[in-house]
C-alpha cells in the first residue's frame, strides 16, 4: 500500500483539531477547562479549526461560554430519530438546541460497547445530515484485525456501510476520524507512516465512492493517543488533516499545545 498518498490537496484542507471529552468533567471541571481553551485558542479563530465534546450534561454551560467564539461545540452521540420514546437518548434536534454544531458517530467505544452498527451509524448519519450538524464518523480496527492483516477491509466496510447512498452534496461537511482501536487510551499511538497508510486508504475509498473532487475536500483526522508530543508528526503527513483528541483533551495546556502543532512540510509520495 506504498506510495498511496493523495496528499495534494491538504493545503485545501482546513484542519480541525476536536476534544472528545468522553464520559469525564463535571460542571465545574467543563467549565474551567473551555474558559481555558478560549483564553489560550489563536485569536481570532485563525488557525485550525477547534472543536469540543463534552458530555452531555455539559453542553448548556459549554455552549454559553463558546457564544461568539470560534470554538465549535458537539456532541458525543445522538439517536437517528427526531423524538419518541428512547428512555436515555438525545435526538439531533435536541443537539441544535443546545448549540451544537458537531456530532461524533460511529465512536469505536460506542461500536464496541454500546452495539452500533454500520447501518445504526448510517441513520445517524442521515439524521445529522438533515439537520446539518457536522458529522465525525469514526472508523478503526482492532489490534487483532490489523495483525490478521484485515485493517483495509474493515476500514473498507465500516466506510461503505455508513456512507453508500448519500448524495455527495449532502455529504459535503462531512470529516472522518480513523482510530486505529489499540490506539485508543492505550498509550500506543499509531506511528507516522500508519496513520498515513490507513488515511490514504480511506481517501481512495471515499474517491470510489464519490469521486476525487469530494475526497480531496474531506477531512480526515487521526484519533488514538494523540499528545502534544506526537501531534507535529502525525500533523505532518500528507493526508492527516486534523486530530480527535481524547484524554489529551481534558488537559488545557496540552490541548492547546496539540491545536497549536507544527506540521513540517512533508512532500507526498
Ligand atoms: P485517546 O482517545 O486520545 O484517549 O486515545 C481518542 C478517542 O477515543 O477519540
């Protein structure tokens, strides 16, 4: 899978740095973290673009203190349907409500945990289109899927069976996050060349799917153990446009280092 890059068009690319806050922070916590991220994000929303996912609880005092700022608010989840009789779930209008703009889907924890499938992920997905909210489809393999040599097929399932028969226009917001899962809250970042690998792979699949033009404007991020001091590399291949950043996330100084990368200017292959 050598020499795979589509990495001319990352400079089209804005990237998008995202805290996934996960099941972590009370009020106070979220509060003092977001104050934090506002005072130290590059002024003037220059620079990447920055977005945030709190726990739900949290997105009413989040959202109050990112009005008016260039820091997007999203959610970690929703369900597909627009109301009913769902005892523990939010729709997506109830996330516009609240001021979200971004919904994370197809989380691997939410995967592997909660039983979503690729089809449960695609209504989701339709659902966020509809309402417009930015998705962040994640997508990954496992340890024991990459070292039975089966990462492109996954990656190539979990793609088809949430993004086949949209229309592309409709798609047009849409970012995709890989997360290698043995990367996830392991420590065990996926190196440089791995994640370019797996993003490049990814892109030629969305191309197939939609043509060059849509794949080359989609973002792809990379999620798993990222931190201030893997950021500048990961950051500096061709087709990692961004990065979903979990525990890293709930730590300002770090998070702020990680929004703040320096990408060297790798030439793509
Ligand atoms: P991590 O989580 O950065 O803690 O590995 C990433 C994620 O799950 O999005």
């Amino acid at each position: 899978m050598a020499n795979m890059s589509t990495g001319s068009a990352k400079s089209l690319r804005r990237p998008l740095i995202a805290g996934n806050w996960k099941m972590n922070l009370g009020l106070k916590d979220s509060v003092d973290l977001v104050r934090q991220l506002v005072d130290g994000a590059p002024a003037g929303g220059s620079g990447p673009e920055i977005m945030v996912a709190p726990p739900f609880t949290a997105l009413t005092v989040v959202a109050e203190l990112l009005k008016g700022k260039s820091i997007k608010l999203g959610a970690q989840n929703m369900h597909p349907e627009a109301s009913g009789a769902f005892t523990g779930e939010v729709s997506p209008s109830q996330l516009l409500d609240v001021g979200c703009s971004h919904v994370i889907l197809g989380h691997s924890e939410r995967r592997r945990m909660f039983g979503d499938t690729d089809a449960f992920i695609k209504k989701k997905l339709q659902a966020a289109v509809k309402l417009k909210l930015v998705p962040v489809l994640c997508i990954g393999e496992t340890l024991e899927e990459r070292e039975s040599n089966r990462t492109f097929r996954v990656l190539e399932t979990q793609i088809k069976g949430a993004l086949e028969g949209f229309a592309p226009t409709d798609l047009a917001q849409l970012v995709v996050a890989y997360e290698p899962v043995w990367a996830i809250g392991t420590g065990k970042t996926a190196t440089p060349d791995q994640a370019q690998q797996a993003h490049a792979f990814v892109r030629q699949q969305l191309k197939g799917l939609y043509g060059e033009g849509w794949a080359q404007s989609v973002r792809i991020l990379y999620g798993g153990s990222v931190t201030p001091e893997n950021v500048d590399e990961l950051m500096s291949q061709p087709d990692v446009d961004g990065a979903l950043v979990g525990g890293a996330s709930l730590k300002p100084v770090g998070f702020l280092r990680i929004i703040n990368f320096k990408a060297g200017t790798k030439a793509s292959a």
